[in-house]
C-alpha cells in the first residue's frame, strides 16, 4: 500500500486558523460501518452518542512552550524547537537554521541562555542548556510551538485553547487535539450519563507534522514518542469489558499508546518508547470507538483511523466532510468512528 493512496482534496479556507468561541461547540461526524450512512451531529451530542459504562480514555499530556530564538556564535539567526526534555538540562530538538551547526558549537538565546550542541540524530540535535534547567527556559521565553499549518504567529488565547483541559504530564509539542474540545460542562454531563473516564500519557513530538518520505506504507520508520500507561487505566479498562461497556479513545495519541501497552489478550501497564505505526492490514485490539479530529492527508494519523474503520470508509467519510465544510485539523470538528464490521 501506497502513501498515495490516502489522498484526498482539501480546500485550505477548511483549515481551521483558531479555536471555536467555546471548546464543545465543534461540529461532530458519526462513522458508523457501511453501508450505514454519515450522521451530522455536535460534540455536545457525545453523551447521547455513547451509553452508560463506556469508558472515555484521554491523553493527559501538557504542551510545553518549545519554541525558542536565538543565534549561533557565528552570528546566523536559529530557531529551537525541542523535541524532547532529557532530564533537567538536555534535550533533543529541531534546528531551523542556514546551516547545520557542528557538535561542540553554542547557540546564544535571545533571552541571554546558553545551549551547547552535543551532537546530532539525522533530523534531531541533542542540546545541553548550559545556564538554567530546559523547563526554566522555556517557561521563562518559550514561545507555543502552533501547528505550520496554523498561519499566524500564537496569541494569549492559544496557551490557554491549545492545551486540554485536563492536561497535566508537561511534555508535548503538540496538543492531542481530540481532547481540544472537551470542557468541564462536557464533562459533567458524561458523568451524569454513566460515562468513565480514564488517562494515559503520550507526548506528541513534532515529527507527527513532518511528511512520510516513503512511498511504500512498509518501508516508513516511525517517529519515537514517550508514553505511559499505568495500572490504573489497565484496570478500568479491563473492567468495562468485562461488563459489555465499550473503550472510546479521545484521539489517535490514546489508540498508539494502548495498543503499545497491548499484551497476551489486553492493555498492560507501560512506560516507555514507542514506533508503532498502525496502517490497514494491522489490527487494532485495545479500542472500540475512536473520537478524532480530521488529519493531514498522506500523514500517519490518517492511516491510523484507517486502520480502525477501513481506507474506503474513511476516505468517503472526508469526501462528506468537505463537502459539508467541516473545520480541518488541530483547531476544526472532528468524528466519532465505529471499526468496520461492527453495528452502529
């Protein structure tokens, strides 16, 4: 299978630019299987949409602001953005910048910090910020690191909209973006409903935004993200299944970071790397709905929520969505998709 194979047509007015007055307001789009057809319906419906004792699993991990400026000791302007805190004073990171700076070389940050290059992992460069611990410095002059498809520069509001209101583990660069339009009074009403919820932890990298250079599904090598699973969500889960309820993940992050922990027949506690990469052909255990914003096309993701419903449903089901100019990406409305072969 072919990267090409899932493409499809987007107009770029439909990439949402900012967030919706209010979290919850997005518009929502049921996938059941075929031949069962598209339901237009709001994330305020989600509660209806689900049934007592089902158990919504979210991703707990807080963006940090990664984003920082500087300059080599040469002089040429360098833009830093970190991947990944290695303990207190490392980290790795992308490095925009004319030419790529040798191991040893300093890169002095507009806020006066110092950061030594240590070496370099083909897109990735490990940093040592000499002065101060890399939460200190970003906290202190970081900037949100936006999607590139967002085109405009962050503002007050993104620090606030572009971070779940249940994030917690500080380590993202990206938010998982499904769980964006979760607010409190949504989440009053699930209770309500009967409806769990559990956590889990996986923090986005950038490489989810960078482009597949296969062309052949096999031959991609999947970008590194950290996650934990405790026996806290293993139980839960286990324990809806054992009494008929159903897994809904609140996004793609959430299906990685379950089925990496998937072991003999079931979610167990994990911590750790992982590559997973999930495409048709790969069965996915550990999830019976999947909650997800709409996805890049050609990106992994997509594949993902392929995997889950099948290419052909998907694909017909952002055919729908254009054509009823649903919002795109980070910021836009996202679905509610049922796996292919089960009833609606």
């Amino acid at each position: 299978m072919d990267k090409s194979d899932f493409h499809f047509e987007l107009p770029p007015e439909l990439i949402a630019q900012s967030p919706l007055p209010e979290r919850s307001a997005g518009r929502l789009l049921v996938v059941p299987p075929a031949p069962a057809a598209f339901e237009d319906r709001g994330v305020r419906a989600l509660p209806e949409l689900l049934a007592p004792g089902d158990l919504l699993v979210f991703n707990d991990t807080r963006v940090i602001p990664a984003r920082l400026f500087g300059r080599k000791e040469t002089g040429g302007r360098v833009e830093v953005l970190v991947e990944r805190v290695l303990g207190s004073h490392e980290a790795t990171a992308q490095l925009g910048v004319s030419k790529a700076p040798k191991p040893g070389s300093r890169l002095l940050l507009d806020d006066g910090a110092v950061v030594t290059v240590l070496g370099r992992d083909r897109a990735f460069f490990h940093l040592r910020f000499d002065d101060a611990p890399v939460h200190e410095v970003l906290e202190r002059s970081g900037r949100l690191p936006l999607p590139p498809y967002i085109a405009r520069d962050p503002d007050a509001a993104d620090r606030e909209r572009y971070q779940t209101v249940f994030a917690r583990e500080r380590g993202a660069v990206a938010a998982p973006t499904a769980g964006l339009h979760f607010d409190q009074p949504l989440l009053a009403r699930l209770r309500e409903r009967g409806i769990a919820t559990a956590t889990v932890t996986l923090h986005v990298g950038a490489g989810t935004f960078q482009p597949m250079r296969a062309e052949r599904l096999e031959d991609h090598r999947m970008h590194a993200e950290w996650l934990s699973v405790g026996a806290a969500p293993c139980e839960a889960i286990a324990r809806t299944r054992a009494a008929g309820g159903r897994v809904v993940a609140v996004g793609t992050t959430v299906v990685r970071a379950l089925e990496t922990a998937w072991c003999d027949g079931r979610v167990q506690p994990f911590a750790g790397e992982t590559r997973l990469f999930l495409f048709p052909g790969r069965p996915i255990h550990a999830v019976d709905l999947l909650l997800t914003n709409f996805h890049l096309p050609e990106s992994t993701l997509l594949m993902l929520v392929s995997a889950f419903a099948g290419r052909e449903r998907v694909l017909a089901a952002y055919r729908h969505a254009v054509e009823r100019r649903y919002r795109f990406f980070s910021y836009g409305d996202a679905m509610l998709v049922h796996p292919q072969g089960q009833a609606a």
